[in-house]
C-alpha cells in the first residue's frame, strides 16, 4: 500500500530575489512499512524534499504538484494547510539535517521531550518525566536522567542527534522523514539506530523516508533507493536494482567513488554539480557523463523502466 | 635523530563541565587527565566513540574552552598565557573546521564576507576578491556562491565553505572535527584529496577527529584512541592497525557494519 505518493512536484526558491527551480518534476510513491532511502550529491535537493513533504519550505517557494499522503484509509493532500495540521509533527514526523537547527535552546532537553506529549496537561508529573525517560532510553542514552536535565547545547555532536531522533520518535509518527540521521554517530550507534527503525517498523508498522551518505548503511538496510541528481530523481528501485545493477550513469560513478573510499585513492566524480541557476540545456548530467550521446546535450531524457519498478532517467537506458 | 619541538603539547588536560543545570550537580568529567604531543608534519586522529571528549579537547586547544586544569602550549607557549599578539598569532595559525557548518558561518555575513573577514589586513583589497574566488574553486565551490547567505547553501557546500575560511589564514595546524561526516561520497573523496594536497603542498599539520576510521590512512600519521575522556593508547596508525592488543582499539577499526 502507498503511503506517500508525490506526483509531478515541482519546487522553485528564492535566490537574491529570482525563483529558481530546484526540485523538478520528482514523482515517486512510497510503501508502507518500507526503508526508503535517498542518496545524491550535496546540493542536489534532498533536504528540501524531506521539508517540501512536510510544506516546511523557505519563504516566497512556489510549488506545484501533488503530495497525497495515505493514513488509516484517509487520504490528506499534504499542500492544503487543512490536511497538513492534522498529519504535521503528528503522524509524519521530520528529523532535520541538522539537529541543533530544530532544537529549542533556551528549554532543557527533558522540558522539550514532556512537551510534544499528547494531552500533556493531564498526565502525571511522574509519568511525563517517565515517558521522556523511555524515550531518551530508545535513542540509546545509558544516562537518560543526566541528559533530561540538560540544555542543547551541552550535548555532544551525536547526542544532539540522538535528541532530535527522540523528539522526531516522541509523537509515534507513522512516517519517518529522517535527513541525514547518521551523520555524527559512531558505528555502534548508527546499528543502534537502524535496529530502533526495525523495532518501530515491526510493532508500529513504521515507514522510514530517510537521506544518507552512508552508502554501507543503504545497501544493508533499504528496501527501496532513490537517487537524486540536481532535482532530479535519476534512477529508482529496490536496493538490488540501484546497487547491483545501477544503471544511471551518475549512480554508476557515484557507486565507484563509494568503493574508491576503501582503497588507497579516493576517486570523486568528475567536476562539479551544476549550480541551478544555470542547469546545462538538456541532460543535467552530461557535463559530467562519460556516456553522453549528442542528443543527451539538447533534449531531457524521460523516464524509462529498466526492470519492473527499476527506473531510469538516461537515453542510454531508452528502449 | 634529532627530536624537533613540538608543535603542539598537551599536558594532564581536564575538561569538567560542571553547569548550573548538570543533575545533582554531579562532576562531569568530558576529559580526564589528557596528555599528548604533536610534532610538524605528523599529524594525528583522536578517535572515539559519540561523547567520549573529542570535541572537548578540541575546544580547549582552540581555547574556545576554558580546561579545568592542565595546559596546552602552541610552539612551546601556553596558550593561557600568551599576550596579545602572540594570541592574534595563534588564532591565525590555528584553525578550525567543525563538525557542524551551520554554528561555524555567520548566518547574516555572505560567503564572500566569511572569507574576507578572516584575511589578513595586509592584503591589498584589489586582490581580495580573486583570492577569495581562488579559495572557493580549490573546494569546488564556484563564484555563484560568493553573494549566497549560509542559509542557501546546502550542509556540503557550507562545508567547504568552512575549509577554505580555515585555509584563508595561511594556518600551521588544522584542527578538523568530523570534517567529511556532513558531505555526499564524491564530495567526501574531494576533500579528503584536497586536504592530502594542502597538506603537503602547505606544510600543514591536522589534528583529526572522526569516529570513522576508514579515512585515517589518507591524511593521518598517528592516532589516539579515546574512550570515556580518557586516552586509552597512542601510537602510529600503521603500528596501530597490526599490533594494537586493545579490544576497544580493534574493535574500532573492525567497523564492520553488521
Ligand atoms: N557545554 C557542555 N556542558 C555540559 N556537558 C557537555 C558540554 N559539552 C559537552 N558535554 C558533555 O561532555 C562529554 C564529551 O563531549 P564532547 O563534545 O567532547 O564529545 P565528542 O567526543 O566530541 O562526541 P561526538 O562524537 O558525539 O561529537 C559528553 O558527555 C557531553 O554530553
Ligand atoms: N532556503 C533556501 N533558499 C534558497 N536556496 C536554497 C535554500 N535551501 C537550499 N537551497 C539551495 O537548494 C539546493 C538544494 O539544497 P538541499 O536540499 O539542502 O541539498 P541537499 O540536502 O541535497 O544537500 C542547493 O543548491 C541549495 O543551495
Ligand atoms: S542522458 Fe546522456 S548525458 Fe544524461 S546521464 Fe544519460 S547518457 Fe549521460
Ligand atoms: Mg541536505
Ligand atoms: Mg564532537
């Protein structure tokens, strides 16, 4: 079943006063109960997918399209404000990139957890300071009660990641948007971390949409994988489409700076991305793309199906 | 062998956290008991787990800190007591790169207005500019960038942004805490190229800090592994990797992903 569908959205921002187009045409649709992961180069728009979901886009934005979220046999339309307040922080919870960004500075981390408690004026003093507790135990803190009394910005690169996980958990969310979680955890607390996704995708049929550079962590723990390229979706499937038999020519070179990182040089993709304000006509990619035909410099490619569910957006893969 | 100074000392460094909002007021001891030297040209990784005080000793050798005890000498001076100049010296000569991009760039200053902050004065103000659009392109950054706010910039772009401040100095030794763990593979295979170039190319020494040990062959001479504020051993990488009896060490550098 769907749980997130985003049918031909388009998002522009403002640059120095000019829209520019960021995320472009970016269709895809999401299971229930699925790992879901999105790689891509810096830049390319995943952040602003992740908020785009949840309409927590910069100022003067202009959007088109649709996000159709599906819950309990409801559906909401996540770019109407009505729809929004009822799933926002409630039943679709964000983890932001960059966690001391979302996190109240001023309020100790204990105050912060009781405060996202549903009805939380009935409750005990005792059972909110309980439930904060369990919750910080979820996200791997040994010392819950130490952490409970201090501020943001006491805590460590990783624990603040882990708080802002706690928060975004906090709510029971049915979808997870998780940007860059792993980025400042050690080894053991990144399993730690995929292991709580496991246990809430079992007993609460949870689905995650996350964002990682950790390519180990993608190929071992998705089910499906999208790979974004300047605002793009440039190719989608299962984690054995993309990993095993990637056939975009950008997840192939981005797969083969991946492997390079374990050996002796690492080997980045040639050039840079393209800055959206001045997207080459044709392919975004073909500035960099070793496979380019002169048609890939004039005209877009659409999207073809490789397999089924394997999709590409290259005209080396067109039929 | 003739035993150069060196570049940095460390002595008995404790760091205690000890806040109004601490529980009970229980000491916190983030780094205990810390020492360590680091020569030219040998430059070393403390590696450990989330919280075990990385950051902290960092901060205190930026002396961005004040250590509970314990000292810390730049050049065979303690940084606690160094004048003026000598402090306006060090600040130059020791930079940082951060963990987290978005607390180390002003949110109101421009790209451009980061970097150019941080130039010496002596330089003519005609050649600003190209310096800076040269620092920029040296991590991948294009001159559309100059006149975007942090905010327009994604977590790798603020990033570099960040490096190529810290190299604007003409600095000794950089102090890089989880310089890559924000950045995209290619961009994490560019940096750690990059840094390998200046390295050399600047006669700089890094002190690293990372929990991923997958980049120390790269830019790394020694490490330090940490656990608990503590320093369990020390030694070169390569010594490390073949000989070390530590199970915490060679669990580290197993960091097999199960
Ligand atoms: N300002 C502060 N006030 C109180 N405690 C702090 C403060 N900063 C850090 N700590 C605590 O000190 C310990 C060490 O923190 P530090 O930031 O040095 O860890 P780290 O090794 O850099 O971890 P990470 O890899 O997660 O960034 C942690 O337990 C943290 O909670
Ligand atoms: N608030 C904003 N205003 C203007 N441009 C932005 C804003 N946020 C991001 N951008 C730009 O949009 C592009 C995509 O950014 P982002 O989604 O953060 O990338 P990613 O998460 O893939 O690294 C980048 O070029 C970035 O500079
Ligand atoms: S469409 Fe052409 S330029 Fe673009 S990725 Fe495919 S081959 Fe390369
Ligand atoms: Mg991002
Ligand atoms: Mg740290």
């Amino acid at each position: 079943m769907n749980v997130l569908q985003l049918k031909r959205f388009n998002l522009s921002v403002n640059v120095n006063e000019y829209p520019v187009k960021i995320l472009d045409d970016i269709t895809l649709s999401i299971n229930k109960g699925k790992i879901n992961t999105i790689i891509g180069e810096s830049g390319c728009g995943k952040s602003l997918l992740c908020k785009s979901i949840l309409k927590l886009l910069p100022v003067d934005s202009e959007y088109s399209g649709a996000i159709l979220f599906n819950h309990h046999d409801k559906e909401y339309n996540l770019l109407a404000d009505i729809d929004l307040q009822q799933v926002r922080g409630k039943i679709v919870s964000l983890l932001f990139q960059n966690p001391s960004s979302s996190l109240n500075p001023v309020l100790k981390c204990g105050s912060q957890i009781i405060d996202i408690l549903p009805h939380n004026k009935k409750a005990s003093k005792s059972s909110k300071i309980e439930f904060a507790l369990d919750l910080l135990n979820e996200v791997s803190f040994q010392n819950p009660m130490e952490i409970f009394h201090k501020y943001p910005h006491e805590l460590s690169g990783g624990e603040k990641q882990r708080f802002a996980l706690a928060l975004a958990i906090g709510c029971k969310p049915s979808l997870l948007i998780a940007d860059e979680p792993l980025s400042s955890l050690d080894i053991d607390l990144k399993h730690n971390f995929i292991e709580l996704i496991y246990k809430l995708k079992k007993i609460r049929k949870m689905t995650l949409l996350w964002v990682t550079h950790d390519l180990d962590f993608a190929q071992k723990f998705s089910d499906n994988v999208f790979v974004m390229y300047c605002g793009n979706i440039v190719e989608s499937g299962t984690v054995q489409d993309v990993f095993e038999n990637p056939s975009h020519p950008y997840t192939q070179a981005l797969l083969n700076s991946f492997q390079s990182l374990k050996k002796d040089r690492p080997e980045s993709i040639r050039g840079n991305i393209s800055s959206f304000q001045n997207l080459p006509k044709g392919c975004n990619f073909y500035p960099r793309c070793d496979y380019k035909k002169s048609i890939c410099t004039d005209t877009s490619p659409e999207y073809s199906e490789v397999s089924h569910g394997h999709i590409v957006k290259c005209y080396v893969q067109e039929k | 062998m003739i035993k150069s100074k060196p570049i940095l000392s460390i002595n008995n460094l404790c760091v205690n956290y000890l806040t109004k909002s601490s529980y009970k007021n229980k000491q916190q001891y983030a780094v205990k008991d810390v020492s360590f030297s680091m020569f030219q040209n040998r430059s070393l990784a403390i590696v450990g787990n989330s919280g075990c005080g990385k950051t902290s000793i960092a901060m205190s050798v930026l002396k961005l800190i004040k250590p509970e005890s314990g000292q810390v000498f730049f050049n065979g001076k303690n940084i606690h007591k160094m004048h003026r100049s000598e402090l306006f010296n060090f600040r130059r000569q020791v930079q940082p790169v951060f963990q987290n991009p978005d607390e180390a760039l002003d949110p109101l200053m421009t790209i451009e207005k980061s970097i150019r902050m941080a130039l010496s004065s002596n330089i003519l103000k005609s050649q600003k500019r190209d310096m800076i659009i040269s620092l920029l392109e040296n991590v991948g950054l294009g001159q559309e960038h100059l006149k975007k706010y942090p905010y327009q910039l994604s977590g790798g772009e603020k990033q570099r942004v960040c490096i190529a401040r810290a190299l604007s100095t003409d600095p000794k030794l950089l102090i890089l805490d989880e310089p890559i763990s924000s950045l995209d593979i290619s961009n994490q295979a560019k940096i750690i190229n990059l840094l390998k170039d200046i390295k050399e190319k600047q006669n700089l020494t890094f002190l690293l800090i990372t929990h991923n040990p997958n980049i120390l062959k790269f830019l790394i001479d020694d490490v330090a592994i940490m656990k608990d504020g503590e320093v369990l051993e020390m030694s070169s990488y390569n010594e490390m990797i073949l000989n070390s009896q530590n199970e915490f060490t060679k669990r580290f550098f197993r960091n097999e992903i199960g």
